[in-house]
C-alpha cells in the first residue's frame, strides 16, 4: 500500500547534536564557496559586465547542499532551476566550469552557448545533472522520465545498478503552478516512480508573495490528501532539521520505490535576479529574511560542537581562495571560436556524452537504402506498425507510450496488439497530457532509452511545444554533453473533412524547432524506410503521419523488408517530365500526380519526404531542366514550408526560370469541417492542373 503522510516537525533545538552521518565540514567548505562565488558576482563581475545573468542563491545553499550530499548512487539524477548552484557544487562541478559559465567563457556548461545559471553535469561515475531548461517548471517532467528510465532498467531490463538510484527535481514555490509540476505529479503518483520533489519555498515567485501561486502559499499542505505521495516539510535554513528532513526523503524515495515531496521553507536573500532590486518587499520583511540566513545559523550549530572558531575561519579564508584560483582559471578562457557555434544542431560523428542509445555506447544496425519488396500492398497503418513492432524486437530499449495505444491500439489503430506483443512496460499508455508525454520522453532518452512518443493529433502538441522546443535545442545548447534522441508520432492533416481541432498540418512550425528532423512520408514504403531511420538514428525526429493517407489505396506498397531505411533529405522524383517541377510531399503527392496525367503537359513530380532536412539540390536539379516550378502543399500559405522552398529557388536558380515561382497551398484559414469548404480550401486536382496550365503557357 503506497504510503501517505504529511509532515510539519516541529524545529529541533540548535542544540542537537549534528548527525555524524553527515560531513559537516564539507557542507560548510560549500556553503562558503557558493557565498563567495555569489558575491564575487554580485560586486565584481556583474558591474564589470562580465556576468550578464545573475541568480543569487543565498538562503538556498546549505538544504541544496545537504541534499546533495545525500545524492550517492552513480545513476542518480537531479534536474534543477537557476537557484540550484550550490547542488551542482556538491556534485563535484569544477569551481572553473561553474563560473566560466556564468561568464559565458569556453567550455563549462555549454561552451558559451546558454546562460550560465541553466546547469547540465554529465556524470558518468556519480550523480548527474540533468539539462535544466529556461523555462519555469520545465524541469518535473524530465525528471519523472528518468524515473521511470531508472524503474525500466530495474524490472525488465534487470539492471542492478538501477536498484535503489532516484531522479530529484528542484524548483521553486512558484513552480508548483505550472503544468509541468502538476503532469509530473500525475505520472510519478499514478506509476508510483523514484522521484523526489524537492520545493523551496522563499515565499516569492519573482514579486509575487506564493498565495498567488498555490492557496494559502503552501503547498505540502494542499497534497496532504494526494494519494501515492509521501509528504515532508518544514525549515530549510535550520541545520538539524533540514538534515533529517532530507535524510527521510531521500530513504523514503530509494526504500519505497515511490515519490516524495520535500517542501522547505528557505529565505531568498537577494532579488530574484542581480537586477531586482525587491521594491515590493517592506523592510520589515528583509530584516526578517536576513535574521533567517542559513550561514550564521551553521556556524552556531557547528561551533565548537564540530568546529572550533579558527577552523570555521580556516574553511572561509579556503572556499575564497578556490574562488578566486577559479575566477582567475575562467577569465583566463577565451571565447568559444565563433565558427563553431553551428556545430551540434543535429549529431555528427562525435556521440554526445550522455543520452539516447549511443550515450550508452549502442549503435543499431545501419540497413540498406535498396528496398526488397515482400508480400501484397499493404497501407501505411500496417506498415508503421510492422516497423514499430520489428524494432521493438530488436532493440530492448525502445518504448512506446501516448495517449490510447494500449489495448485500444491507438486512435488511427497503428499500435494495435504491440501491447499484447511487447507488454505494457513497453507500450505504455498515459494520462491525458501532451507536455508529460513529451516531457517524460525527454528523461527516458537521456537515461538511455529510445521513447517513440505518440500526439494523437497535431494540434493537440501545442501544450507541450516548450518541451518540443526545449528537446530539440538541448544537444546545441550543452556543446553535445546531452542528447534526447526519440522519434514523435504525430497525425496531421484532414480526412474525409477537417475541423480546426484534428486536421491541422503546420509543418512548419517543427521545421522552425533547431534540433528537429522532419519526415512527411506520403506512402507507406517510404513510412518504413523514414521511421527504421528514425528509430535507428540518433535526433529527436518529428514523424508526421498524413491522416488522409493512413489507409489510402494509393499510399499502399509491399513491404520494403526489415533493413530497409531511407535516409533523411533524399527527395523522390515520382514523375518524370521536362516542362515543368512540383515540389510538395505528404497527401498532395498523390494529387499532383493525378493533376500532370490529366494537363497534358510534360510534369516532373518531387516528393521532399523530409522537411529538415530537406533536397534542395533535387529541386534545383529539376528546375535547372524544367524551367518552371510550382509548390504545392496542405499548409497556410503565409509562412509556409513553401515560402522556404520559393525562396531558396529565387536564391540560386533564378537564371534558370522562364516563369516565376508559384505556389499553391491553403489559404490561410483554419481547415473546415465541412466536406465542401474543405474541398475549396485543400489543393485540389482541378486547381493544381490548372496552376499547370498557366505555368506552362506562361
């Protein structure tokens, strides 16, 4: 039975022994060295402008770095926010990659990249850090990912090393009214995962007191009733307690092999940031704040009973004199070369350090690019899912979760009987919430497993475009330390009618995402060789499925074998001709076809099959012969994928073009319900034949 409690001890007298479990000479040298490092910004380097972000985390410290302390499994995980400095310290973070970060210098961190407060710590032989990202409350879903990453490893991959390790998220009060504290609250309850939440409540989320973030500003007391969550609180800043309160949660979290939340009342002794200069605050409230301060209150716990007074001198003048050894290492780097920073949108030959298969040392199979048909035509919903299935057995660490794909199959039927095949621990259905399903999978790639996660519509992705986002950017933005690589089924387009809820494409905007591959397969063939590559490869892959072609007779192909895979950014010219190239891909292959038979004309048809990347020297190779060339896509017109193409074309093929470049697309309105506005709104044959016409004759 899951254990439930809600816990507000009463603070301990300052008088208690200090646990000799606990080495409190190394939480002191610590909780000095963040102070200095604080400081040193705050009055040398951000005047200097130097530091350009500045994120104090005085008052944070010592419960981060007691936490820290605690965190002694080579597979543990934290994922922080930008108060969780000192946590990275005790990790073992170079003191010189810590502030050669926040100075934006060359290496640390990400190379210069990011700003230096969103920490990463590839560890391979201790506690990691996961990415953090920029964005509040970003941090719970991956970590619940890495949760169920580490339970995965110990129930069916039957890992040892993954017996008693947990992932540990850090945010702050204001954080827990986010979604993505609440999606991670779902998934680590209702899958009962190795999680702990660990809230610091300073009691402001920038400006705002926390009674406009949650009720009553508390929100341990408002989960008392959450089932499946055990619950601690009380007072960071008080040595003993913060110590036994840390100590609980993290054995409650190892021993039950279930979440926790840890909410510790903390002082925020600065502003939000260097910049904030806490008008809202009365100075009442600051005078009680400082009289809270964490570090005066160690020393009295410590001295004499740990320490005498000179050795708590001793351990100050030695935590300044690392700071300074480290300010003078990181202003000694140079900036990253600026003709790198290019480098790491998508992988190369160089794996990154952690995340996906190849973060653990595991390169799948490279096949063929030469189909070997087999069998009768079948549709794309067969063939997805024959591919699905055949690399599910091949690779133990690939899963599949979404919405719906269990016993129900999903809802287009691509999943169905997986689950009976394979077991729900690898096709796993979810709670209702894109931003946990996309997040999740963020922590389940960068714990080392393949997630092929499922959208049931594109527009339903919206809630979780900031971890699309933040997922895509992830392997630039740590110079190649981290990785998540994993392949995102998403069905896109109308069928039979549209609406504006299920039958948006908006392929564009993924395009736009840096770090994102794009497939639009228009026929099954191509949807095994682009999804095999997908799977096998080694980026986050977005994998659009056109609706209207799941089941479409046209899209139906044998089988092209179970090594077959299609490279990215290799066009197919389905139809030969000389007077004029259509560029377009997904359901509009098919039309465009149809439309050259019935003009008469001499039409070369180009499927792209990808968007990113896309063939661009195809195209140019077309129209360099054809003179002429028409875009056709399902999209909006007005910053469609289209205008990308149009004006590469204007860019490097313009002496070849007898006729200017065209473009048929759907006007920019959201797609109609009804059959007959949906007709007048998509490409039809009779439009793009007549588009034919007039190129032609232009």
């Amino acid at each position: 039975m899951t254990a439930l409690a809600f816990q507000q001890p009463r603070r301990p007298h300052i008088a208690n022994a200090p646990d000799p479990g606990v080495d409190w000479r190394r939480v002191a040298h610590l909780l000095h060295v963040s102070r200095a490092l604080d400081a040193l910004e705050e009055t040398v380097l951000v005047p200097q402008k130097k530091v350009l972000y500045q994120f104090s985390a005085r008052g944070h410290d010592l419960a981060q770095i007691l936490l820290g302390t605690r965190l002694t499994d080579p597979r543990d995980a934290i994922c922080g926010y930008y108060r969780s400095r000192p946590i990275l310290l005790t990790l073992g973070v170079d003191l010189a990659d810590a502030l050669g970060s926040s100075m934006a210098r060359a290496d640390g961190y990400s190379d210069g990249r990011d700003i230096g407060v969103v920490f990463n710590h590839p560890n391979l032989s201790g506690p990691s850090a996961l990415p953090m990202c920029g964005g509040v409350g970003a941090q719970y879903t991956p970590t619940t990912g890495w949760a169920q990453a580490i339970e995965y490893g110990r129930t069916v991959l039957h890992d040892p090393a993954c017996d008693r390790a947990i992932g540990v998220a850090l945010g702050g009060d204001a954080s827990v009214a986010t979604n993505g504290f609440w999606s991670a609250l779902t998934i680590a309850t209702t899958q009962r995962l190795p999680v702990l939440f660990y809230i610091e409540d300073n009691g402001y989320g920038i400006s705002v007191p926390s009674h406009f973030q949650t009720p009553g500003g508390d929100i341990a007391a408002n989960l008392a009733s959450f089932r499946g969550l055990h619950i601690l609180a009380g007072d960071g800043t008080d040595p003993a307690e913060a110590a036994r309160l840390v100590d609980a949660a993290v054995a409650h979290v190892r021993d039950s092999r279930g979440p926790c939340l840890l909410r510790l009342k903390v002082p925020r002794l600065e502003g939000h940031s260097f910049q904030d200069t806490q008008t809202y605050k009365s100075a009442e409230v600051v005078a009680a704040e400082w009289a809270r301060d964490p570090l005066p209150k160690l020393r009295e716990f410590l001295v004499p009973a740990v320490l005498d007074a000179a050795e708590w001198d001793a351990l100050a003048a030695e935590a300044e004199a690392a700071v300074q050894a480290a300010r003078a290492a990181a202003e000694a780097r140079p900036v990253a070369d600026p003709a790198t920073v290019t480098r790491h949108v998508f992988s190369d030959d160089q794996p990154q350090v952690m995340g996906g298969l190849r973060g653990q040392g595991i390169v799948p199979a490279a096949g063929h690019d030469t189909p070997q048909p087999e069998g009768p035509r079948i549709n794309m919903v067969t063939a997805i899912r024959r591919t699905l299935d055949h690399e599910l057995s091949a690779n133990p660490r690939m899963v599949i979760l979404g919405e719906d794909i269990g016993p129900k199959g999903g809802v287009h039927a691509v999943t169905l009987g997986l689950q009976a095949k394979h077991g729900v621990d690898r096709v796993m259905d979810t709670s209702l919430s894109e931003e946990g399903i996309v997040g999740r999978s963020v922590g389940l790639a960068l714990a080392g497993l393949l997630p092929v996660p499922e959208i049931q519509f594109r527009k339903y992705a919206d809630p979780a475009v900031e971890q699309i986002n933040d997922c895509g950017t992830l392997r630039w933005r740590t110079n190649n330390r981290f990785a998540a690589p994993m392949v995102l089924r998403m069905p896109v387009g109308f069928f039979k009618c549209g609406d504006p809820w299920h039958s948006q494409t908006n392929e564009v905007q993924f395009v736009h995402a840096p770090g994102w591959k794009v497939a639009v397969p228009s026929n099954a063939e191509d949807a095994v060789g682009l999804l095999r590559a997908a799977l096998r490869g080694d980026d986050p892959v977005m994998f659009l499925e056109h609706r209207a072609m799941l089941d479409a007779a046209w899209a139906r192909r044998p089988y092209p074998g179970d090594d077959y895979v299609l490279p990215f950014g290799r066009a197919r010219t389905t139809m030969a001709g000389s007077d004029l190239t259509i560029v377009t891909w997904g359901a509009m292959v098919e039309r465009a076809e149809e439309a050259a038979r019935s003009s008469g004309r001499s039409v070369e048809v180009i499927d792209l099959r990808t968007l990113m990347p896309w063939d661009s020297a195809a195209v140019l190779a077309s129209i360099a012969r054809t003179r002429r060339c028409l875009i056709v896509h399902e999209d909006l017109r007005t910053g469609g994928f289209g205008a990308e193409i149009a004006a590469v074309v204007a860019e490097e093929a313009f002496m070849d073009l007898d006729a200017p470049v065209a473009r048929l697309t759907m006007p920019d309105i959201p797609s109609p319900h009804n059959p007959a506005l949906l007709d007048a709104a998509v490409p039809s044959v009779e439009r793009i034949r007549d588009r034919i016409l007039a190129l032609t004759g232009f």
